[in-house]
C-alpha cells in the first residue's frame, strides 16, 4: 500500500515546520522545555501565553536566530519541509534567508534610505545583480503594503517614516529575499490601532504564500488572524512548556486545558 506524502495532502493538512523535543537554555537557565508541534504551510499561527513562558524563545529557535545571543543553546530538532536546520553543515545564515524574522519594534537602519533598508538582505545574500535590485525591491513594498506611500520616498531615511509604515518597511525588507517562513514577534505592540488593523491585514495578504508564525500577548488579535494557536506557561522551573495547541476556534471557545482557558479569560497572565 503507498502511503500519501506530506505534499499530496490536501493544503490545510500540510507541514511547513515540525518542531521535535526542542529545549532551549540562556547560560544556565532553562527557557523552554520539551516542545513538539507541527506548523502548516501557508496557514498563520499564533503563539500566546504570559510573560516569561518562552514564546519569543520558541520563536528564534525556529530560525537559529536563538544561538545569537552569547551562551544560549537548543537541542532537539526543527524540521523545515523535513530536513533539521539544527543538523551539522547546515549554515543559519542560509536558514535565516528562508525563514525571516520581524520584531516587536521596528528597526529600520538608521543610515540608509527606505530603498537601501529593502535591499540590505539582497546585497548580504548576494541574490540579485544590482540591475535587478529595482524591481525586487518594487515588489517587496508592494507586498508590504507601503509601495503607494513611499515610492516618491524612495531615497529619504526609513527612520523618517511613521511607527506603522517602519514596521511594514521592515517586512519589506524580510520579503524581499523571499522567505518561505515569516516569524513576527509581537509586530503591532508598538502600533497604534490603525496601524495595528493594517498590520493584521497585511498578514492574511501574505500568507496567501508564506507561513507565518506570530507572537502575541493580545487575545483579540490571535483570533482574529491566526488559523492555529499554541499556549505556552512556564513550568515549576520556569521553563516553556506546551500546554494546547488546536485550531484557534477551539483553543478559544473550547480550550481543552483549563490552564489555557483560565488564561484566555484573564484569570491570570
């Protein structure tokens, strides 16, 4: 008998990320423990949960961006259409490429111009030749949303924009080198609420092709943008754990946890 291949499931069935047994340490310090879930291609999904119970952490783990910081580790496996980023020869540079990552405050650079900031990631991955900068560049802020604003700004600084159209700079920039995967950690807290709304559209735009992952301490947003929803709480330890992951409908309105339900109706967190 064969057996159906990940690719021949129908779209909503489908991984993008499987994440196996990952822990994460800072020094000493255990930051999440024993973490196993499956992320669908093309599908947004929310990670939630207190203060301090690991989301962020998860979130860097799942580009190499975690081992940045000076003494912090994983262990376990992140599978990215099936081969384990955290496998020996495998470069984070070439995964961080494929799987992008926007912060909680937007951090254009400072010195260069809205184009530059949009091209950085071609020129350190060598993607294109500067002939076709123009055009992926083009592209990258008209998929962010921001083309129609800044097209005749194309030459001033990208810390002259406004919080929200920074932010939405920001993404252009980690589009443009193409990701398969956008990580997003808590995008809009900095935002004000129109910023935030364009924020969330934006989302349920790009994932018409991209997998994205987002953190976020706000409920209403989770549920209303994401398909799936995770809920971390720490441990006795302080470390992460997983307590529910599901379709968000049901995390939200039928949580099987009551852990999870006492904290999506504010009992605490």
């Amino acid at each position: 008998m064969s057996h159906e291949t990940d690719w021949e499931r129908p779209l909503e069935q489908r991984a993008k990320i499987v994440v196996e047994r990952l822990n994460a340490w800072y020094g000493p310090v255990h930051a999440i423990h024993d973490i196993s879930l499956t992320i669908l291609d093309r599908r947004i999904t929310a990670v939630i949960g207190p203060s301090g119970c690991g989301k962020s952490t998860l979130l860097r783990c799942l580009n190499r961006m975690h081992e940045v910081q000076p003494g912090a580790r994983a262990q376990g496996e992140v599978l990215l259409n099936g081969e384990n980023i955290y496998a020996s020869g495998v470069d984070p540079v070439t995964v961080r490429r494929r799987v992008g990552m926007v912060f909680q405050r937007p951090n254009p650079f400072p010195t260069m111009s809205v184009f530059d900031n949009v091209a950085a990631g071609l020129k350190l991955h060598s993607l294109l030749s500067r002939t076709r900068f123009a055009d992926t560049v083009e592209r990258a802020l008209r998929r962010a949303a921001l083309w129609d604003e800044v097209k005749d700004k194309l030459k001033k600084n990208g810390a002259a924009l406004s919080g929200g159209q920074q932010q939405r700079l920001c993404i252009a920039r980690a589009l443009a080198v193409e990701p398969e995967v956008l990580l997003m950690d808590e995008p809009a807290s900095a935002l004000d609420p129109m910023a935030t709304l364009a924020i969330e559209d934006l989302m349920r735009e790009l994932v018409q092709d991209t997998t994205i992952v987002i953190v976020t301490h706000n409920m209403q947003q989770a549920a209303r943008v994401s398909d799936k929803t995770a809920f971390l709480l720490a441990n006795a330890q302080g470390a992460g754990e997983l307590i529910e992951y599901g379709d968000t409908p049901q995390v939200f309105t039928n949580p099987k946890d009551e852990r999870t339900e006492a904290y999506i109706t504010g009992r605490f967190g």
